[in-house]
C-alpha cells in the first residue's frame, strides 16, 4: 500500500521554515534602518514558530522532549501587540516604543505564570499529560493542564487578538483621510497604506474565525486546532508573498505626515539631539536639521565615492544615530540608505560629464570606480533603476543633449 502524503505538515512545516527566514532577513538587514521593519520581523517569527510548534505535536517529539511542551505559548500572545506596534510604528512614523509599550506583552507573562505549575512538573506525569493530549489533538486548544479552566486559555487569546485588531483599524481610520484623501497623495504612502490594511484584515479574520468557534462550536466537525493553524498559516503566506510582490512597503511612510506633532520648540541644530530623545518620532524641525547636514556633506564632502560607504559611517560623520538617520532618509527620500548613495554617484557622474565630457570616453568599469561602485553590475543596476536606462544608453543621450 502507498503511504498517503500528508500536505498539510508538509506545507505548514515548509511556510514555517520561510517565515523564520524572511523574520531572520528582515531582522538582520534592518538592524540599523527601519525600526518598523523588525517589529514585522518579530510577529513573523511569533507566528512562525507556532507553525512549527503545531508540526511537532503530530510527531513524536514531545514525547522525546516533555520539557518543551508549551514553551512557545507566550508566541500567540505576543503576536497581537506585535502587529497593533508595527501598524502604530509605520502610520506614526516612530523609532522606538513608546515607555509603557511593555503593558501589551503583560498577557503573555500573564498567561505563561498559568502554565508554571506544569512545566515543574517532573519527567514522568509531564509525559502522562503529553501522551493524552496527543492522542486527542481537541484538547491541546483547551489546554487542561494549564492553571485556568478548560478552555479559557483560548478565549483569552482570541479576545485579546481582537482587542488589538480593533486598535489597529482604530489607527487606520485616523490617518485614511491625510493619507489617502489629501490634496496631494504620495504613491508610496498609498500602497503602505493598503498593506498595513490588508496586513490588519487578514490578522483580525484569523481572530473572527476564532471568535466563532466560540459562538458556533465549529470543532464539533472540524480540530479546532487545525482551525487555528489555518489561520495563522494563512498569515504567514500572506506576509511572505506581499513582501516578495512589494518590497517597497518595508520603506514606510514617506513624507512627514507628524507636521502637527508637538514640536520641540527653535533650536539650533545642534540642539536636535536631546530634543529627538525625548520623542518617538521626528518632528518637522528635526527633519529639516537633518536634511541641511546631509546635504551640506554630501556637496562638500563627497562622502558617497568611497566605495563600501556604509550608514554607520555616514552616521558617525554627522554625528547623527543609524537608527534616526535610516528612518529620516526613508521618510525624506521614499528609499533606503544604498538607493540614496546610488542615486548620489549617479548624479555626480552626470555633473562630472556635464562639466567635462571628455569622461564620456571612460568604459563603464571606470566611470563606476570613480563614484564609488564596487562593480560593474552594481553600477548598471544602479543607473538603470534611476534613470530607466542602462549606462550606454543613459550617458550617450545625456553627451547628445551636451553636443546639442
């Protein structure tokens, strides 16, 4: 007889992999850029890793490792606050929590206090609980060995996931209108816009079908605990394949939608400083401080035709945070720190050929060199995403408009 393959482990362990990944990639790239980003990063990996906690329960695993049994349940509630700070943290334009920030993940520490008694448990009755709960997968939602009734562990979660969905619309509907209806709406503010919306959508259906089960007992025909992977694996693909479609989301808002937050009051720029600590996010005083010392640099000193040039080295020079400089030039400029150099060399190797053509006779490896790129192919992917053309084509037109 053929074995029948069973898709649904192969798929959940496959997303569950994925997930982990693209939180660990998202995490590491934009360890001193996006703040908003790693928050994304973090509720992938929450989700993530209940995916691949829900897999080894259909495994013998926890009969081999009794002591990790719900060990990464405080995951499921820690993904709620997560997505209600990473729709905050983009809409607000913030790049850092907020002081009592900690109060969203007390429900965690809340829940996993339930559960102390039976991870002291000792090897032997840990194992008598695990062996019954797998052999009845409708009671692990019900979670009888924990310290609250049966079953209340799981409207906790559900209504605390819809307590948070809430929050998120909340923040939505407040910026729709200057975002979506204003005089002049920016592209890239529009589509971050939409993500975060369908981002919220697709979290709170999860938590609706959830709530459900409470009203309607869909786990009379159906494992309540698949019902509950579904939707979390739903997430997780959802996630994943938006930000493969549209990696540009990651950039946030552009713009500087907290013109009317309270300002720090005139100050000279090197006052910026202290005032941007006592805030989460940049004021508009802050952003033109900024936006004059980047600018006086980057004409002055040209710091951008060091090839490797790296944020942390433009952040030493300005004596400005990585963290504050990589959310300010993705809200002033719509783009991350690479594209802004790129771009930089770019327009320094069309004023270098403006004022003296004789350049134009350089291959491409050696117009590249001297702005910087570390290679050739960067140098083409460079002038072809700013321009639309490759570097022949974009040059010769531009010796053309010279000549004429």
């Amino acid at each position: 007889m053929v074995p029948t393959i069973d898709w649904v482990f192969i798929l959940v362990f496959v997303f569950g992999t994925i997930g982990l990944a693209v939180a660990a990639i998202l995490f590491i790239s934009n360890k001193n850029e996006s703040f908003s980003a790693r928050i994304l990063a973090a509720y992938l990996f929450c989700a993530s890793i209940i995916l691949l906690n829900y897999n080894l329960t259909n495994t013998n695993f926890f009969l081999d490792f009794p002591h990790l049994w719900r060990t990464v349940a405080w995951a499921s509630f820690c993904a709620p606050p997560l997505a209600f700070l990473y729709v905050r943290t983009v809409l607000e334009q913030e790049f850092r929590f907020r002081n009592k920030d900690f109060i969203f993940f007390l429900p965690a520490v809340i829940y996993m206090l339930t559960m102390v008694p039976f991870l002291f448990l000792d090897t032997s009755k840990k194992l008598e609980v695990i062996e019954k709960l797998l052999s009845d997968h409708s009671l692990i939602p019900k979670e009888p060995e924990g310290s609250l009734p049966l079953g209340w562990g799981f409207l906790f979660r559900t209504g605390y996931g819809l307590v948070m969905a809430v929050a998120q619309y909340a923040l939505l509907a407040k910026k729709r209108k200057k975002i979506l209806l204003g005089e002049e709406p920016i592209k890239q503010n529009r589509e971050t816009y939409n993500w975060l919306f369908y981002f919220t959508l697709v979290m709170s259906l999860s938590y609706l079908l959830l709530f459900a089960e409470t009203l309607l007992h869909v786990s009379s025909f159906t494992d309540l605990n698949s019902l509950m992977i579904l939707t979390i694996f739903a997430n997780v693909f959802f996630i994943c394949t938006y930000l493969l479609v549209r990696p540009n989301i990651l950039y946030g808002m552009t713009g500087w939608l907290q013109e009317n937050a309270k300002q720090v009051g005139p100050q000279k720029a090197m006052d910026v400083q202290s005032a941007v600590a006592k805030h989460t996010s940049l004021s508009l005083e802050q952003k033109l401080a900024y936006k004059t010392a980047l600018q006086n640099h980057f004409r002055d000193n040209k710091p951008f035709l060091r090839a490797g040039y790296k944020i942390s080295e433009l952040s030493g020079e300005l004596d400005i945070p990585g963290y504050q400089l990589s959310i300010f030039i993705n809200q002033e400029y719509g783009k991350n720190f690479n594209e802004l150099i790129n771009d930089q060399r770019v327009d320094y190797l069309e004023e270098l050929l403006q004022s003296n053509p004789d350049h134009s006779q350089y291959t491409l490896e050696a117009l590249g060199n001297m702005a910087g790129f570390n290679s050739r192919s960067a140098f083409i992917a460079a002038v072809k995403k700013k321009t639309g053309k490759p570097p022949v084509e974009h040059f010769q037109h531009l010796r053309a408009g010279l000549q004429g």
